[in-house]
C-alpha cells in the first residue's frame, strides 16, 4: 500500500499541533494506523508492524462548568512488545481549565451481559482511586461508557459516553 507524501506531510503537521497543545511527550496522530518497513536487501520484501490508535470524544457533565469536552487517545502495544498500551486523556472544563495526562491502559474481555465487551483501566498499575474505568460493548463499539469509581455504569439520565472519531 503507498502512501501519498502529501498525506505524511499533513499527518506530520497534525502531530507537531498535538505536542504543541498539551506540552508534554510525543503522540501518535490520532486515528491513524502508522507502519515501521524494513526492507531486506534482495528479495525487497517489506514487513509491516501497524500500531493501532483510536480516538474518543464528547461532551460530559459538570457540576461547576457548562460540561467537559473530553479527548481520550487509546495507542495499543504493538505485537513486537516494544511498548505498553498507553493512553492520553484531554478534559477540557468548558470557560476554565484545561488538563493533560497519559499513561498506561489495561484491557479485561468482559462487562456485565456482554462477555465480548472491551473493559478499559486508565492508570491500571496504580492504586484504585487513581484509575478511570470506561467500556465498550460489543453490539456498539464506537461509543466508550465512562464507568464510576465502583466499576459501575453512572444511574442518570446525564449523558455519560464517548463516541468514536473516524
């Protein structure tokens, strides 16, 4: 598959606007399955290893501010172990502050009716009251469901998901 040079330019400019906005380590672009080539000499035979990224967004209620936009980056290890799953979660507290943090995601196969959901722990190698919890049902994995602290779904009619960009 070629990749139109163009394209890696804008990809790359993407990136440069990222790092720029939340001040901290590089990131992947967001939805986009990068690749590693290594080319053997004679037979030019190219490996590729593709790392896969999803991003999630929305709207989540507040007590004190017109709502939360909320960005959540999920970048999956890849296959040759080189790294952890890791995360980057953008909360932005509608006319106050903005907040940065990454880190490191578990993953459980499982939730609740749906033995195929995908359960999601921010911060899985801390304590408990630093996680985060969402999941994705397998019937709708485009929509992330923030959990509360007891690993529960949240018993309002706020809106409490995530959806997917494309």
């Amino acid at each position: 598959m070629k990749i139109d040079v163009a394209f890696v330019c804008v990809l790359d400019l993407f990136v440069a606007l990222i790092l720029v906005s939340c001040k901290h380590e590089a990131v992947q672009p967001k939805n986009v399955e990068t690749k590693k080539h290594f080319i053997v000499a004679e037979e030019a035979v190219v490996a590729e290893e593709l790392e896969r990224v999803i991003m999630y967004t929305g709207k989540l209620p507040s007590a004190d501010c017109p709502g939360i936009l909320i960005t959540l980056t999920l970048r999956f290890a890849n296959q040759s172990g080189e790294m952890e799953n890791m995360y980057e979660l953008e909360e932005e507290y509608i006319g106050k502050n903005t907040f940065c943090t990454t880190g490191e995601f578990g993953m459980e196969r499982g939730y609740g009716y749906d033995r195929n959901a995908v359960f999601y722990i921010l911060d899985h190698k801390h304590s408990t009251k630093e996680q985060r919890y969402y999941v994705s049902f397998s019937d709708k994995p485009e929509v992330l469901h923030l959990l509360n602290s007891r690993k529960e779904m949240f018993k309002s009619n706020l809106n409490y998901m995530l959806r997917m960009v494309r």
